[in-house]
C-alpha cells in the first residue's frame, strides 16, 4: 500500500486503542503516523526511505521488500526501542507498536500480503482473497479515504469540534476520565467546573459530584453525602460532566507554630467552593472525622487529599506544614 494509506490506517487503529487509554493529541496522532510509515524503511522510494536513504538502501539490497521490517520481529525489537517514551507518556510509546502493526495489517489487506513470521516467507492475509487490494488501485483510495474518515473520528474529534476522543464517548472509563481532568480541569484560570460519574464498586452504586482533585493515581468527588477516593478498580464507566464556568485560582501557605484556626483566615466571607490540599505536623484531635477518605488525622499528622474547606473538622496546633489552596469562583 502506498504511504498515505498506511497512515490513514495507523490513526485508525491507534484511535480505537489509544483512545480507551486517554486523550489523544495531535503530537500522539504524529507518532502513530511516522510509525505506521516505519516498515517501508526497507522501500528507497518511500517517504522515509528517502530521508534515511542510506538505511534505506543497506536493508533494500540485504532483504529486500516486505521483509525483515514486515514481520512480528521487528514490531517486539522496535516496541522495546521505544520503551524510554513511557517516561514522557504511556501514549506515545503505544503509538509505536499500534503505528507498525497497522501497517503489518493494511500490507496483509493486498494481493501480496505479508510475511508476518519472517523469516518464514509465508504471506498472511486479514481480508478474503475476494477483497484484497491492488496498491494503487481505485480501492486503495477508497481504503485511505474510508480510514481517514474513522481516524478523524476517533482520534481527532477533539480536533473538528468535540471535546475528547469519539471512543473515549463510546466507552467511557477510569484512565479516560483522569487524564481529561488532568489536562483541561485542574489548571487556573477560567474553565468548566468538572463533575463525574460513574459506577462505584464497593457500594454497588451510582455517585455523582464535584470533581475536587487528583493525587496522581486516583480521582477524588465531593457528593451530597461524602467523599469517593476512585481508582480504576474500583470503578466502572466514568463520565465528565461540566457545570458552569469558574475562575479558578491556587496558592500555596507554609505554616508554623499556629493553630488550626488559621487555615481558614485568609478566605472569611468567602462562600466559593476552596479546596484544600497538604500534610500538617502537630497536635491534633477531630470530634468527628466524618470524610476519612480525605482527611486522615493521627495526634501528630493532619493530611489533607483535596477536600472542600468547609468539610474540615479538625482541632489543634500546627507546628509546620504547607497547604495548597484551589478556590473555584464563578466565572
């Protein structure tokens, strides 16, 4: 297949996987497109093979086509290549082994077919001999424009109008979720207050409410009720939902050698939502600890996990701690 279709195939393909993971960028959907452009490596004439020609050439007269850079091999050796892009993001590591294999996939869709077990030359087919393509044929246009149409729809939504991936909407899940709240709702500035749903395991229940924060691996709501700590285990199906606007603002105190009292002082006469979030040492003591999802206090340690202000319930002095504040007024 020529280049263009191996591209338009790759988006798809890493569209639909991708997708369930998280929001996909554009820079995520460039990754899976030069991927998906790797195999042909082999080929001079092709777009990559003529930027790194020389590669190009020493595979082209040592293998030949459709090869050593078209089989299951290469996609293992190039995935563990790539494995130092996970440290940027899981995201664009996938994008690699999702980009080549697309193009294993679209190559195994013509007439040629591919050598999946190469050395073993036996060429695999993913259509019925009825179906398969001639490159350059009036199908392979089709072919490009049918998956372009499918990428743009599950990873470029967010692109021509939408907000997240159209799989992301088909199935709404845990990493989704985190990751769009992550990258659009827990910044300052003005932006959609961000509330979430969901199926809440434990409690074989529905919970719905302010999404007050994330500590890096789990998503925190304020209810009617209480606190829910979700984690992607123990929930199913989350959704984002978006109420109003706010002009969000965050600061951060230290605090020594005071009371309790004083993490209140600066926000009297505030009726906005202010969330706080930090770790207190000191002499402490609660009435009650109605949220111990989100607040847990021992004699000598207070920590906060991002639970409303007016939610507080905690006496004591602080001998040193640093809290981060997050105050949500409407926009």
């Amino acid at each position: 297949m020529m280049g263009m279709s191996h591209a338009a195939f790759a988006l798809f393909l890493y569209g639909l996987l991708g997708g369930m993971a998280g929001d996909i960028t554009i820079s995520h959907m460039a990754v899976a497109a030069l991927a998906g452009l790797l195999p042909d490596i082999d080929q001079p004439q092709s777009a990559l093979g003529m930027i790194f020609f020389p590669v190009s050439r020493y595979i082209n007269s040592k293998y030949g086509h459709r090869t050593v850079t078209h089989c299951l091999r290469f996609v293992l050796i190039m995935s563990v290549a790539a494995l130092p892009l996970i440290f940027l993001d899981f995201l664009y590591w996938l994008a690699v082994p999702v980009g080549i294999f697309a193009h294993l996939m679209s190559d195994g869709m013509t007439v040629s077919g591919v050598p999946l077990l190469y050395p073993n030359t036996t060429p695999f087919y993913f259509l019925p001999e009825s179906m398969l393509i001639k490159t350059g044929s009036i199908h392979e246009i089709a072919f490009f424009a049918v998956f372009m149409i499918l990428a743009l729809l599950f990873a470029g939504i967010g692109y021509i109008g939408g907000s997240i991936s159209l799989i992301a909407k088909i199935m709404p899940s845990f990493m989704s979720a985190q990751r769009q709240y992550v990258a659009k709702y827990d910044t300052s500035g003005v932006h959609d207050i961000c509330y979430i749903s969901g199926y809440y395991i434990p409690g074989s229940l529905d919970v719905e409410g302010l999404c007050t924060g994330s500590d890096g691996h789990n998503l925190i709501i304020r209810t009617n009720t209480s606190y829910y700590l979700l984690t992607e285990h123990n929930t199913k199906k989350l959704k984002i939902q978006t109420k109003g606007a706010a002009n969000v603002t965050t600061s951060e105190r230290v605090l020594e050698h005071t009371h309790v009292g004083t993490i209140y002082n600066d926000f009297k006469g505030i009726d906005s939502p202010i969330i706080i979030s930090g770790v207190l040492h000191g002499n402490f003591y609660t009435t009650e600890n109605r949220h111990p999802e989100v607040l847990k206090v021992t004699k000598s340690k207070a920590t906060l996990n991002h639970i409303l202000l007016n939610d507080i319930n905690l006496n004591g002095y602080i001998e040193s701690g640093k809290l981060h504040y997050k105050v949500l007024k409407d926009a």
